[in-house]
C-alpha cells in the first residue's frame, strides 16, 4: 500500500494536502529506528487546537514537514510493522501521539516506566507527549482514543482548581460546553459539589442539557440574560473573544480566575486581557501541570487515578457514538466538518488510514 500524509497549511488550516510517501515495504531503516502502521486515530476539536497553538506552543515541531506545510498531531494506536530496536520488537501495538499519515518512521526506545520517542527534534518538546503506551486490543479502543487525552486535560484543570480551593468560587462557566474536554471537566466538577454553567451555540444546546454534566446550560447569545449568583471561574475551551468579553463584563470583580484552553471557535485566538474587568485570562498548559504531578505523585500513580476517573467517566456517559472513517480522502472531509465546527457533538470521529 502506498504511504501517505495529511500536511495543513500552518497559515490557513482549511487549505490541506495529501502527500505520497515511499510504501513501507520500501522504507530502509537506520539503527534506532522503528516502522509503525498507524492503526487507527481520533480527530476532535482539541486536534484543531493545536494547529492554533501550533507555532506558539510548539505542536507542529512533533512531526515537521516544512515551512509551510505542517502536521497536525493526533492520539491513536500503531503497530510495529519492522524494527531495529531489540526491545521493541514487531508487532508491538502503542498508543501516543501521532501524525495524520498512514505510516511513520520514528526512534524509539523502552525505558522503565514505557517506550519514548527520542528522535532529536522532540528532545526539548514536552516529556508527557513523547512517551507511548503498550496497549492490548481491546473493545474499548475507541472511546480510549477519543476521550483519554481530552479527559487527562479536565483532570488535570479539576485537579489545578481543587489545589488553588477553586479560586474561592462555587460556579463554574464553561464555554463549548459540548466539547468532550468541557464535558468530561463538568462531569468531574459536578461530582466535587460545585455548581457548573455550560455555554453552548443553540445548534448543541438540547445536547448538552441532556448530558447531565451541568447544573445549567445558556447559549452564548442568552449569558446575560439571568445573573449569576456569588464568585465564578471561567473556563474558556472556545477561544472567542466576544465570549470571554460578555462573561468578564457580566460578572466583573466576582469573577475570580479566567482561564484559557482550547480554541475550539475559529476565530484569530484567545482573547487579549485588553480592558477587560476581573481578571487576566491566564493559559492552562496541560503538560506543564502533567509534568508536576508526575512528580509529585510517580507516573504509575497519576495514571492509575487518570485511568480510574475515566472509567467512571466512560460508565457514567453513555452519549458517545463512534463513527469509522477510512482513507485519506475520508479523513480529508471529517477534517474539514471538525474544523468548521460542524461536528455532532456526541458524535467521535476515528479516522483508519486503510
């Protein structure tokens, strides 16, 4: 089978390219390196996010292309199709991040706690990103894929909030209320006691009202038009200047932390602190607060309770319908719906490269 990758354009998301690539069984491997198949991967909102984020928060430096051209990074499983390294043998099946491609010629090594990709370039690039995870075929690989990495982002902002007494407040708003990583930090907020306010368009609100992971949902348009109670967090996964200004003018000094995560509404990024009341929107970089726990508690500690959160989540949520799409011209269109924000909110796209 021919090889292929799915490269955006880093100055315009929408414009994208299919790129051939050698077939494996002609790919000549370097001593260190290793042949993976891309089994199979999730796109989701979040994937669009780091192509926002790209060049300032380094997501395109994980798998470079050119210049111009990048590749946006994605969770999913592989399976060691050749190798040069002993202790990874073929056939060993991962899940980590990876590229939008059918194929991909890494470094790899074990190391105690798992396998890492040491390829020079990612050397300075966040440790939490590098490593990869053995895993078993299993009948929920899907859910795993789209819902793990979005879930270890709301478990480490329900974990950042609960160490900071939730900044004082008893409600939380969140914007893109839909979004799986809004709703798994609704979910887990919820069941602390605290009170939470999803912010959603009209298109998803009958979704999320239905979910069950929020106190109360508003469309954006509607924010205003009933007060809320005491202080507030804020926590915008939308990116959309016009949101963070309606709910910083809303509440004002009771506003008590602002933070910024995803971008999920395609406009030019997060919004400026500008003259806005209350506070600074400040950016939550997940891997820096992984890094932390990671040492704080061991990472056989963290992901034990990661993975124990998430099975609750995964029981107590039973709203996912997974969809399979297969190809690059398949992978093509879905892209292009996630970046529009026209996705199904209870919908989880996987994409097969074939």
């Amino acid at each position: 089978m021919q090889g292929w990758d799915f490269l955006i354009d880093r100055a315009d998301l929408s414009r994208t390219e299919v790129r051939a690539r050698p077939a494996p069984e002609a790919v000549v491997l370097e001593d260190g390196e290793v042949l993976l198949d891309i089994e199979r991967f999730a796109l989701t909102a979040n994937n669009i996010t780091y192509g926002v984020y790209g060049d300032r928060l380094g997501y395109w430096r994980f798998f470079p292309a050119d210049d111009a051209w990048g590749r946006i990074p994605v969770w999913g499983f592989a399976v060691v199709r050749r190798s040069t390294v002993e202790t990874i043998p073929a056939g060993t099946r991962l899940f980590g991040y990876l590229p939008m491609a059918s194929h991909l010629v890494t470094r790899l090594e074990r190391r105690p706690w798992g396998v890492v990709d040491v390829s020079p370039h990612r050397a300075e690039l966040p440790a939490a990103y590098n490593s990869l995870v053995e895993a078993a075929p299993g009948p929920l690989d899907d859910q795993i894929a789209l819902l793990r990495p979005l879930f270890l982002t709301a478990f480490l902002l329900d974990d950042y909030f609960a160490e900071n007494d939730d900044f004082g407040a008893a409600t939380f708003i969140l914007s893109s209320a839909s979004s799986k990583t809004a709703l798994g930090l609704g979910w887990l907020l919820a069941r602390r006691g605290a009170r939470v306010i999803g912010l959603t368009s009209p298109r998803n609100a009958a979704f999320v009202a239905g979910v069950g992971c929020y106190a109360e949902t508003r469309t954006y348009e509607a924010f205003a038009d009933a007060p809320v109670e005491g202080r507030a967090v804020f926590v915008d996964f939308a990116g959309d200047p016009a949101v963070v200004a309606a709910v910083h003018n809303s509440l004002g000094d009771r506003l008590t932390h602002s933070a910024v995560v995803g971008s999920t509404h395609q406009t030019d990024g997060p919004v400026g602190p500008g003259r806005l009341p209350g506070p600074r929107p400040t950016f939550f970089f997940a891997p820096e607060r992984l890094r932390q726990r990671s040492k704080d508690w061991g990472g056989e500690a963290l992901n034990s309770r990661i993975q124990t959160a998430l099975e609750a989540f995964i029981v107590d949520n039973d709203w996912l319908a997974v969809s399979t799409h297969t190809g690059a011209e398949a992978l093509g269109a879905i892209y292009q719906t996630v970046l529009a924000g026209a996705a199904r909110p209870e919908e989880g796209h996987m994409i097969r490269p074939g």
